[in-house]
C-alpha cells in the first residue's frame, strides 16, 4: 500500500513533496496532488515536505476514501476523458494532467 494524499492537499499546490521524491510519482491534478500507487516506494521522502500535513503513511491509512480517490486518479479515466492515466512513469515528463477527480471536484465546489 502506497501513502496517500487526502484533502487538506485541495488548493495546496507547493510542490515541495514533488521535489523530494526520488522515483516522481506524485501527480499534478487541477487543485490536488496524487501518489500513484503502483509507483510510491514507500519512503517516505515527502511525508515531513508537506506544508498541510496532507500525505498520509500507509499505516495511518483510518479513512479509505482517500486511499481509493489517489488510486482511482490513475486507474479511472478522469472528467472530460476517454482512458485512465495509468502508471505513466513519472510526473516531470507530464506535467500538470489538469483535472482532478471526481471527489476533489465535488469538494472543491462546495
């Protein structure tokens, strides 16, 4: 299990956890963060980086909601899309994917 990035990440865009991950895995969205979970090494690099205390270690996982909304970023096609993202192999080469899913989007509206 992967760590996670939950909603204290919505709006929080600093990038400092980007910067210290050694395999960048951690995706831009439109307002949010993702850790890709097939690619988080679990070392924990970024955990101490966040700004908001949003990255939560996979042992500290209590609510799942947001362990399946990071894993649904990337497995699910997100809006206005017709595939899923998938294990791209890194956020550098991609940047910012500019849209978030479903739940940040609802959350982000409220």
């Amino acid at each position: 299990m992967a760590y996670v990035i939950n909603e204290k990440c919505i709006n929080e865009l600093d990038g400092s956890c980007v910067d210290v991950c050694p395999v960048d895995c951690i995706y831009e969205g439109l307002t949010k963060r993702y850790i890709n979970p097939n690619e988080c090494i679990e070392c924990a690099a970024c955990l101490t980086e966040c700004p908001v205390s949003a990255i939560v270690a996979p042992k500290d996982i209590t609510d799942p909601i947001w362990r399946d909304d990071n894993a649904a970023f990337f497995a699910l096609p997100l809006p206005g899309r017709d595939e899923a993202l998938g294990d791209p192999g890194g956020s550098m080469g991609l940047g910012s994917v500019g849209v978030d899913t479903f739940l940040v989007i609802s959350l982000a509206d409220e």
